[in-house]
C-alpha cells in the first residue's frame, strides 16, 4: 500500500502544487507590477472621500486579516501533515535484530538514502516547507494591516474634528476651504500622503507574495528531481 498506492498519490499531489504555485506565480508578478505601477503614478484625484473610503478600509482590513490567518493556517496544516506523515513512515523501518560487532549501528537516516523513494520525497517536501519565507510574507502582512489601522484611526480623528467644527459653527463652516474639508474630511495632501502609504505597504506584501510563489515552484521542483532521482536509483538497486 505504501509503495503502490500511496507514493503515486504523493507525487501526484507534489506535481499539481508545482502547477498550482507556478499560476499562482504569474498572477502575484502580475498584481505586484499593477501596484508598483500604481505607487509610482501616485495619482489621488479619483480616491474616494469620506464615508465612501472609510468602508473601503473597513473591508480591506477585513479582507487582509482573513489572508493573513488564512495562510498562516495553510503553511502550519501543510508543514504538520508531513511531520506526521514523515513519523508514520519511520514506523516502517525495521531495525535489524542481529548486527555485527564490526558494522555501524544502525541510522534510519542511513536508510533513507536508498530505501523506496517515498521516504526521500516526504523528507525533502517536509523540509522544503520548512524553508518557505512564509515569516517574512506573514511578517509584510501584519506591517500592512498595521499601516490600515493607523490610517483608519487617523480618519476617525479627522471625522471627529470636523463634527466638533460643524458643532461650533451651529452647522454653518466659515469658508469655502472649511466647507470642503469638512466635506471630505481630508485635505488633499492628506489623500495622497495616505494612499502613497498605503500603496508602498501593499507592495511590499506583493513582493513577498511573489517571492513566496517562486521559493515555492522551486522547491516543488527540487522535490520532483530528488524524487526521480530516488526512484531510478532503487529501481536499480532491485534490479541487482
């Protein structure tokens, strides 16, 4: 059941993460060429204003939190399921009872580097999930919704202000520059200063993003490799 059923499953499975990360790949270098394209114009003059850009933050920080815990569970539930899987498949080394006084004691690693092929591509599939950047990814991702709440606190200071200005005036703003800030709720400069750092910090998470996407297609692909490799090299070694 090990060698015939469930190793073809594995890399079966192994070889459509390698799809999936090598699409995910061309639409994150996609997004992250969107953005920076967008950071660089830093043009503010169609951003919504007022209560119309307060539910927009309201439901991207939403949006990147569900992200943020979504992947954290991914990458946790992936690296336990080939810790148990790796720790299932030491259950099925068996350890010589009898060994001579003149030979190593016996190492299931030692095993490993010419045992049935399901050994080498859970080990290398457990340890490049291991390796992923997941960290830095996870880490962009709080960064960005820490810049998302600093700027919805600023916007609620700014809403605050402007209801205790209208109050003062018994409704009335004094000026037509009154009126429209009290209108908007930020000065203009204060949209492009936001939506300029808002923008940085979403490119940031792209960029880790692609990253991720890349680390991932090339581990995928060393894990194909090493598996072939594994499997050509035990074919041989029963066909002896």
């Amino acid at each position: 059941m090990r060698d015939e059923e469930l190793q073809p499953q594995l890399v079966e499975l192994t070889q459509g993460f390698l799809r999936m990360w090598k699409a995910m790949l061309e639409c994150h270098h996609s997004q992250y060429i969107t953005i920076s394209l967008a950071y660089h114009a830093r043009n503010s003059t169609d951003a919504p204003q007022g209560d119309a850009r307060r539910q927009i933050m309201v439901q991207l920080q939403q949006e990147i939190e569900c992200f943020g815990v979504s992947f954290t569970d991914w990458v946790n539930s992936h690296a336990s399921y080939l810790e148990a899987l790796n720790c299932w498949l030491q259950n099925c080394i068996i350890e010589p009872q009898e060994r001579s006084k003149n030979r190593y004691p016996f190492s299931p690693h030692r095993y490993l580097g010419f045992g049935p092929p399901i050994f080498v591509l859970c080990r290398e599939w457990s340890a490049g999930i291991k390796a992923l950047p997941a960290e830095e990814l996870s880490a962009a991702i709080k960064a960005f919704l820490s810049d998302i709440c600093h700027l919805m606190d600023q916007q609620l200071e700014q809403q605050q202000k402007k209801d205790k200005s209208v109050d003062a005036n018994n409704g009335e703003s004094e000026s037509r520059d009154g009126l429209n800030l009290l209108t908007n709720g930020d000065t203009t400069a204060d949209v492009s200063s936001n939506l300029c750092c808002i923008q940085a910090s979403l490119t940031r998470v792209l960029d880790k993003l692609n990253k991720f996407s890349e680390a991932s297609v090339k581990m995928y692909e060393d894990v194909r490799q090493k598996s072939d490799a594994a499997r050509i090299a035990y074919l041989k070694l029963q066909a002896n």
